[in-house]
C-alpha cells in the first residue's frame, strides 16, 4: 500500500510541478491519439455510411471484413505497419519508423474499423423512410450524410469514444513502430512500461493516474456531445 | 401553360423488372388540392418520388412551369421548392424548433429570417408552444403538426403529401385536416395528397386521380370522379356501393328506363336502347322504407325508382347503418341508426328502397373482346 500511497503523492507533484517531460510525453500522446482518431473517423463515417445505405456486389464480404477489423489484435497491426516501413520494407525509403508518423498509422488501422463498423449498424439501425424524408425536404449529397451522421449520433460517439479509448490505451504497436524513444516517440502508456520496468513505481503510478484523467476528461467532451441534445 | 406547376407526360418507371407506374397525363395545377386515391401498393408512392424529382422515371417527360427539367445534377434549385411529408412524422433527434427550421438551414437562410418563418409556420399549426419540446414529447398529431410544419416552412411552391393524416385518430384527424388546408391556401401552396382513404379525399380535395395498378383511372373535379365515375372499378373505389348490371329499352329526353334482373330502373343518361349499361348509385342517395302493402297501394313520390326487397344484412357503423337489400340485385343504403331503430328493420324484412332518377349514374359497359382460351366471366361479360 505503501508503494501505492507514494505513487499517488508522487503524481500530484509531477502534476503540479507541470513537469517538462511528463507534459512532452502528454502532449505527443494527445497529437498522436487525438490525430488518429480524426482520421479514423474521415474514413469511417463515409465509407461506413456509404456500405450501409448502397447494396452492391461484394458488399457483404466487405462488412465482414470490416468486423473482423474491429477485432484486430494491434500487436499484429504493429507488427505490419513495422515491416512496411522498416529500411527494406516497401515503404521504408519514407523514413517514418520510429517517428510519430508510423505510430499515427498504426494507430489509424487500429480505430479506422472500429468507426466504419459501428456507422454501418448505427445508420443501418436508423428508419429507412429517414433518408428519403431528407432528400425531400431539399438536402444535397453532402447534407443528406451529414443529417444521417447526426442522427445515428448516439451509437456513433460511443464508436468515437470506443475507438480513442482503445489507441490511448495502446502499447504493443505504439511500442514497436515508435521505438518509445525519449522526447520523440514516448507515448504515455509505453512511458508507463518503462518506467514499472525500471523500478520507478511511484513514476509509473503518477503516469498512469494522468492517462486515466486524459480518457476520463475526452470522455466528459464525447458525452457531452452525445447525450447534451436528445 | 402558366397555371400549370409540374406536368408528367407519359411517364413510365418499373421496379425489378416490373412495371409500377404508366402515367399518360398529370398536371398539378397551381395553387390546387389535387388527391391521388388508390390502394395500398397502386404506385401512388413511385408517383410521388417522381413527383419530388427523387427518381428518374425510365421513360417520359417531365416539365416544371412548362421547362423540360434540366440534367440531374441541375435538379436541386427545383427540387428546393417541393417538400414532401409522410404518414409518420419521422421527426429528427432535435427540438421542434430546429426539426422546422431544418429546411430552411439547409437552404442557408440567415438567422433571423429562420426564427421569423419557424415561429410564424408554428403559429400557423398552432403549436408554437411546443417550440422547445423534443419529439418524444409530443402526441400523434402535435408531431405530425410539426412534420407538416418542417415541409412548409421553406414555401415550397408544391407540397407533396403521402398519407399524412392516416395514423391519426377521427377527431384530431378532422381538426388537422381543415387547419393544413387554411395554412395551404394562406401560403398558396400547390399539393398532391396521397391516400387510400375517400373519406380524407372528401375532406380535402379540389380535384381526385384515381390510380389504379400505376395507371391514372380517372381524374377530375372531386365531384365529378365521385358522382360520375368513369368505370365500374372507380366506381367501386369511390364508395359506390351499388353497380347493377342492365341494359337501357327506353330514352326519353334523357330520362332513360334501364332494364335490370327482376326490375327496371329510371336514370338520367344519354344512352341509348340497346346500349348496355352499369347503374351506379351512392349508399347516401337510396331511401328506405319498411314495406305496408296498404300504405303503398297509393303511395306517390318524386323519386323515380321504387324498388320491393328484402333486407339481407345490417350493418351499423358508429352513428350510420349500412343496409343490404335483394332487389333482385343487391343494393346498399346507408341511413342512420336512428333511423334505422324507428323503422325497426331486422334481416328478412320486406322493404321499399327509392331513388332519384338523378341519383343514378349509369356507365356504359366496355366491349371487352373475347380471350382465345377461357371464357368470360360472367361478371364481366358485356
């Protein structure tokens, strides 16, 4: 408990103190976590949206894949994302391994299905009389999307709050494409790794303390934004 | 031309390779109440999605104020002064004011011009008291009231209605039709109101298609397509109850005597001896009276037809009763249950059923050529 009770204190201190490096690694996990889950979601709303209200040939197949996304485990996304862009992988004359770049993709892939599998149910789940009730009331292309994302906005925000919770928390693949180097590639969750494998609990408890606050604050906005006018 | 607002000409469009919609002719004039009247699954609803620019028809022309519409893309300007709303309010997770001012939002229109429409268009609808309320806490007809709100709130030159009041109770249903057509010929709005309901068309239009499998069957003044259908199948759609098979022996200055089973019938129509015929007539219009051999012996009326029979069923509707009778072809009258009790009429009695000669419509029947195979049935024979 001890341990524990040092942690705690510890992390104030770090908190209040506005530690230089604490705040690099929070900020490098905000940009990298906040910049993925933005793509994510450009990529995911549409498509999802378009799978979910056009029938065409292969499109079954597509929705299955797209479930068998959500579920991938991001050690394997790691390690993929690692042989494409290391020096003799395809992509490795980009030179974006062991930098934010390579985490952000990573980390794309990771949420990227999680956000198109939950807009096919969620706008599948809406009332199809819906989309033509749009139209008729004078929506173009871009507003007819639009009122439908707004609509299915409860099921959607639990996707956005799902998909960043599942990349804030992320370690594996951050870890192998990010390399945790220090002031560059350290993300809050592999900073917590190191910090328990050297021995540095209290460190690693006050890291933790504030990756939690972090979820828990996102949290308060996406609530917000799903539950505020219903 | 110019008192024509949308025009379909021979418009045709399938579904899966089967035919739903074949409309030689429609135009939605301006400023009218034009009801489109048929069954469920008639195309009344394909009609509408052409109507609302929302579905390309495979074939035929459609002109707005007399222009041929421009390509797709071009569509939307158009397609902007024509609102649409359903049977159910399909509402959005909104306010009710931001579920009314959405059209307008689409349309880009500054802030105050939004709030001046929205609250004017709630007053109109008598529910600027629910401004601020969600969806879910409104009853039937209130959000039904702001689903007509949210479509008139944009002026739209045509409002295109598809069963908007068939989810509501009698009373609210009254109530909500009288106050949609003031707002209606407030704003000036054409509309196409579709329903399977004659009761809604009575109380609404100014002119009534009959749709019948996609085709247009008959369209007209509402008192012409209800008092003087073209054919038997309208007829029956319209509420005539009686269609007797006959054939006109007499004409006289247009007072024709048609000779039916058992019984001959005196009719207003042109047609002639030979010509054969389908009598129509409206429920309202038959009298009836218990029968008293004695009291008729003498009896004299204005009405030309006196028909003896003898009453099948009974049939009470709320405040109306439904009567058949086997005049040796069936008839249906509809008096009321007051009436129905003073008489004190029961199944088996013999009464006397009278109508006008100007009650009377009469169709000529269609020659319909033999098929190769079957014969006719007997029904339909001419």
């Amino acid at each position: 408990m001890n341990v524990i009770w040092q942690g705690l204190v510890e992390a104030v201190k770090l908190i209040i103190r506005l530690d230089p490096e604490v705040l690099t690694v929070l900020f490098l996990t905000l940009r990298v976590t906040g910049t993925a889950t933005l793509i994510a979601l450009v990529l995911g709303l549409p498509i999802g949206t378009y799978l979910a209200l056009n029938e065409f040939p292969g499109r079954q197949p597509i929705i299955a894949l797209i479930n068998t996304g959500m579920g991938l485990p991001p050690v394997v996304v790691g390690l993929f994302v690692f042989l494409f862009l290391a020096r003799s992988g395809p992509f490795g004359s980009f030179e974006v391994l062991y930098t934010p770049t390579a985490m952000i993709i990573a980390e794309i892939i990771i949420a990227t299905p999680m956000v198109m599998g939950v807009t096919v149910a969620a706008i599948q789940a809406l009332d199809p009389r819906l989309q033509l009730q749009i139209m008729s009331l004078g929506a173009n292309r871009w507003q007819f999307f639009w009122t439908l994302v707004k609509e299915a906005r409860l099921s959607l925000l639990a996707a956005v709050a799902a998909g960043f919770g599942a990349i804030i928390s992320e370690v594996g693949a951050v870890m192998m494409v990010g390399g945790n180097i220090k002031g560059e590639t350290r993300v809050l969750t592999t900073a917590i790794v190191l910090a328990t494998r050297q021995g540095q609990v209290s460190l690693a408890i006050a890291l933790s303390i504030i990756l939690l606050g972090l979820t828990f604050f996102v949290n308060i906005f996406i609530t917000k934004a799903q539950q505020g006018k219903r | 031309m110019t008192d024509t607002l949308l025009e379909l000409e021979k418009v045709v469009h399938s579904y899966a390779g089967r035919q739903v919609l074949e409309v030689e002719r429609l135009e939605v004039k301006e400023g009218e109440m034009l009801v489109v009247l048929g069954q469920t699954g008639t195309g009344k609803s394909t009609l509408l999605r052409v109507l609302n620019l929302l579905e390309q028809p495979e074939q035929g022309v459609i002109r707005w104020r007399g222009q041929e519409l421009p390509a797709n893309h071009a569509r939307l300007e158009i397609r902007r002064r024509i609102a649409m709303a359903f049977q159910d309010p399909l509402l959005f997770r909104a306010s009710v004011f931001d579920n009314v001012a959405y059209g307008l939002r689409l349309r880009h229109r500054p802030k105050t011009e939004i709030e001046e429409k929205v609250g004017k268009i709630l007053g109109l609808f008598k529910i600027g008291h629910l401004a601020t309320r969600n969806p879910n806490q409104t009853s039937g007809g209130e959000a039904q009231r702001v689903a007509l709100a949210r479509a008139l709130v944009i002026e739209p030159d045509l409002l295109l209605l598809d069963e908007p009041l068939a989810s509501l109770d009698p009373v609210i249903k009254e109530e909500l039709a009288k106050d949609l057509i003031e707002v209606l010929h407030s704003l000036n709005v054409s509309c196409v109101y579709v329903t399977h309901s004659r009761e809604e068309a009575f109380m609404v239009a100014d002119r009534v298609a009959i749709i019948e499998q996609g085709k247009i069957a008959q369209i007209g003044d509402l008192e012409d397509v209800f008092y003087r259908p073209a054919s038997v199948s309208v007829a029956g759609f319209v509420g005539v109850d009686t269609i007797i098979k006959g054939e006109v022996t007499e004409q006289e200055k247009g007072l024709a005597v048609i000779r039916i089973d058992h019984g001959q019938i005196e009719a207003i129509t042109e047609y002639r001896p030979g010509d054969k015929v389908f009598v129509c007539i409206r429920p309202e219009d038959i009298v009836v009276e218990s029968f008293d051999s004695e009291v008729h012996a003498g009896h004299k009326a204005s009405a030309r037809n006196h028909l003896k029979g003898k009453v099948t069923g009974i049939r009470t509707l709320g405040a109306i009763a439904k009567v058949n009778i086997d005049c040796g072809a069936p008839l249906v009258a509809t008096i009321t249950k007051r009436s129905l009790d003073d008489l004190g009429i029961k199944k088996d009695d013999e009464v006397i059923a009278s109508f006008k000669a100007t009650s009377v419509h009469v169709i000529k029947s269609e020659v319909i050529p033999p098929p190769k195979s079957s014969p006719l049935p007997a029904g339909r024979q001419a």
